[in-house]
C-alpha cells in the first residue's frame, strides 16, 4: 500500500479496505510504519515503539472485530498497555510497567486495532502544551515552531502528520479539543462516564475522560460505539445508546437552537481571529436552518477555577505520594519538573474540607450549565483563545512561574468547563488563521447526549469539510 493510498483513507475506510481484502492489515501496518520512520524523528510524536508486537499480532491475518487491522497509537497516560511502561511523561515513572491492560485497551483490541506505539504527552498531562523534559516536545504538522497542544500533543500530531487516521487520547482540562484545534483534527470529549477509566479510579474528580482524535467524524463515533461500555464498579457510567453512535452521523440534527459565545465564556477578551471564526460559524449555522442566538454563561468562573486547581493539585499530590510509599522515598529534584513540583506543593495544602468544597463548587457550575442548556441544544464558542502558541512560550524562556496561570488561561479559555461540568464537547476544524494555522470551533452539548453533537458534526463536515486539508509538514 503507498503512502498516497494510505494517507487517503480515514480508519473506516481502512478498515473496510483490510476485511474486503483490497489490501492486508500487514501492509496497512507498514505503511503506518513507514510513515512513523518519516516524520516521527522531527515530529517527536511517538515515544515507545512497539512495532515488533504489532507486527506479530498482524502475521496470522487480520485481527478479528469492526476496525479489524486499523493501526492503532496509545497515548502514554491513563491507558495501561500490559508489559510496556506508562509514564504519564514523567522520569519518576520511567520504570512503571503495566501488569495487565485497562478496560479501553481491551476495548481496542476486541475492535482489532493494531497498537503499534505510545505518545508523547506533558507530564501527569497538566499542560495543554506537549513539552515533557522526559522525552522533549512535539512539534506541530502545521508549524513546526508552533505547539500541536496537550496534553495529547503527540497523538493530535501522529494524526495531522499522517501517521495513523486516529488516536488514542484524554481530556481533563480540553486535552482532546486543545490539539484538535491546534492540529487540525476533530476532538470529540465524550460525558462524563461515557468511557471507563477501570482498573483505575476516576480521573481528577471525574473532570478526566479518554476518547480520540480523528480526521472524521464517522471514526469518531466508531470509535466512541467500541469504548462505551461501562464496567461493574465504575464510579461514574453511562449505558451504551440504543442506536450506535456511528448511526448518528449522517442523520439530520433538525433545528437546533445554539447559544453562542462571542469571546471567552467567562467573558475575556480572545484572539480576534477567532473571534471572527466563531461569528462566521454561527452565520454557517443559522444557514444550516439553526436558530442562533448569542448567550451569557451563568458560571462564577474564577470560582470554578479555582476548584478545579484544587482538585487537580490534590489528585498529583495523591499519585506523587503513593510512589513514595510504593518505594519507600520521597520524591527527588530532578524526577519531575517544577510545574509538576508547584502543583504538588499546592497540592499538600489542600484539606479534605477544601477537596469537598471545591467539588461542591464544580457541581454547582454543573447545575448553572444545565439550566442554560434547558434553553439550547447546544452552545457554540471557540475552543481556544487563540491560534496554536508558539513552542516554549507557555513557561516562558526561562521559566516564568509567576505569569504562568496567566498565559495558560489566555490560551485554554474555554475548554476546561465542560470538564467541570461533565459535559459533551468537541473542536471541529471549521477555521485556519491568516498564517495558515488552524483554529477549532468548540460545540458543548447537554450532559449523556453525544448523538446530538455527532448529528450537528457530520452536517458541518459535509457542508464545509477539511479532512483532505494536510499540514504542510512532508517528512
């Protein structure tokens, strides 16, 4: 299979190419392969090759299951890969080996997917950049001096840059929608409890979900139609749906009513390219037959903020000491770096008080949410408050802690609410910026109803589509 053929093709479309036998998973996985050994030394996207395994599990023929010979890339946090380490990019977890797989990668063998490598990712996934001392930053297909986003930075980039069609990836604060809209990809972040996270717990007070990036909306749902089973003793579940989320696509939405935010949903000021993106999108979906009207969030963000940080620091502080306690040491300078480090001290000054405190809070941004969407279908804003950043600029050369939180929420405007919230959300790549860089249009839709968001998403792709549009990046 050439690279021409092979780049084509979306994961459905590769899969119905292997099981009609147009071509054999064996070929599909060294095109994959080839691919990899072309762009991955400048792009740093893969981080663990497992090729070796791959390559064994494709010689007997094609694995059995709906995406049966799909190539398959795992990103390196919150997936557990049975004999490979999961290091959440970080040196104090280097050595961390796997003893069994999680729930999803059993998911994605039964689909047949065909791992074949694990992805970078910023330590513990704090960032919504991919820039780990561990293993060094990705770089983006579209602008190598640009960031793909985080904190699935490297799957988002392995997709844009051609190397699979989709990847593996997780969202706790809009590490899903972040790269897609960086990378030019479609990031849908399912409910929360759409996605099992067993055999571990809940993923920062169930603000953390795992899901994809795709090229198509149709591998999208595919993919949400093989993960969505909850397992026995989950903390938070959904039930599959009765129709299978890949039957939605295609479907017509009707007419939705869409509240859309001009700016940041807390209010702020973006970038006024995407400012501009949103009001072209919305005049694209009063076109569609929608009815559009903008919309003010009833949330006190600051507050909400705020609680999230605290969870967030007290779920690092939790992983970080029970490593102590596995070992029997501390944590050492070096093992991991100083964002890590500050949110670890943060971390330790949160009571359990305060940790109930501010999930009170979250849910309390949950019901205020809930009483906007009792009078939308959907809410439209931009994903980010800009375009992609450039590299290094988020910590600052050197390293500016104190203008951090700054910056970050200047970048991550408006992903982290529906984190907070539970919320359905997905960046679709409607916009590119006058530089050529792309710009994600973000849609958050009701709690439990992804079929919605997929239904609007598969009309927008085919009025205005963008998966033949490739990064500039040859290899």
């Amino acid at each position: 299979m050439n690279q021409d053929d092979y780049r084509a093709q979306d994961a459905t479309g590769l899969a119905a190419l292997i099981a009609t036998r147009q071509v054999s998973a064996a070929e599909v996985l060294e095109a994959a392969l080839a691919r990899a050994e072309a762009v991955n030394p400048t792009l740093n996207a893969i981080i663990l090759s497992l090729e070796v395994e791959a390559r064994a599990h494709v010689a007997g023929g094609t694995p059995d299951g709906p995406l049966g010979g799909v190539p398959w890339l795992i990103k390196d946090i919150g997936a557990q890969l049975a004999g490979t380490p999961t290091t959440a990019g970080s040196r104090l977890l280097k050595d961390a080996v796997a003893p069994a797989d999680s729930a999803i990668v059993t998911a994605y063998r039964k689909a047949g997917l065909v791992i074949f490598g694990k992805t970078n990712t910023p330590e513990f996934g704090l960032e919504p950049v991919t820039e780990p001392e561990l293993f060094g930053p990705t770089l983006n297909p579209w602008s190598l001096d640009h960031t793909p986003g985080g904190s699935s930075g490297g799957a988002a980039a392995a997709v844009a840059a051609g190397i699979v069609p989709a990847a593996h990836a997780s969202d706790g604060g809009g590490s899903i929608r972040t790269p897609a809209s960086c990378c030019g990809l479609f990031g849908l972040k399912p409910s929360r409890g759409r996605v099992s996270f067993a055999p571990a717990d809940e993923g920062w007070g169930g603000f953390s979900i795992q899901h994809a990036v795709t090229r198509t909306v149709r591998d999208s749902a595919a993919l949400l139609d093989a993960v969505c089973a909850p397992v026995d003793g989950d903390p938070y579940w959904l039930a599959p749906p009765a129709t299978p989320f890949a039957g939605e696509v295609g479907r017509d939405p009707g007419r939705l009513r869409v509240g859309f935010i001009k700016g940041g949903v807390a209010g702020e000021t973006i970038d006024p390219e995407c400012a501009a993106a949103v009001a072209d999108v919305a005049k694209l979906c009063a076109g569609l037959g929608h009815e559009v009207e903008e919309v003010r969030l009833e949330v006190d963000f600051p507050a909400m903020r705020e609680a999230a940080g605290a969870v967030i620091a007290a779920s690092i502080t939790a992983t970080l000491d029970a490593e102590t306690a596995r070992r029997g040491r501390p944590v050492e300078d070096g093992e991991v770096d100083r964002v890590t480090r500050a949110m670890y001290a943060r971390g330790q000054r949160v009571s359990g008080a305060v940790y109930v405190q501010a999930m009170q809070t979250a849910h309390a941004a949950g019901r205020a949410m809930a009483r906007t969407l009792g009078r939308f279908d959907v809410l439209l804003c931009s994903t980010l408050g800009s375009p992609p950043i450039l590299k290094g600029s988020l910590r600052g050369e050197p390293l500016d802690l104190p203008g951090y939180a700054d910056r970050l929420f200047a970048f991550m405007t408006n992903t982290q609410l529906a984190n907070v919230t539970g919320q359905p959300a997905m960046s679709v790549p409607l916009a590119w910026s006058r530089a050529g860089l792309p710009i994600g249009i973000q849609f958050m839709g009701r709690p439990g109803d992804e079929a919605t968001l997929l239904r609007l998403a598969g009309q927008l792709e085919a009025t205005r589509p963008w998966a033949d549009r490739r990064a500039p990046f040859k290899g």
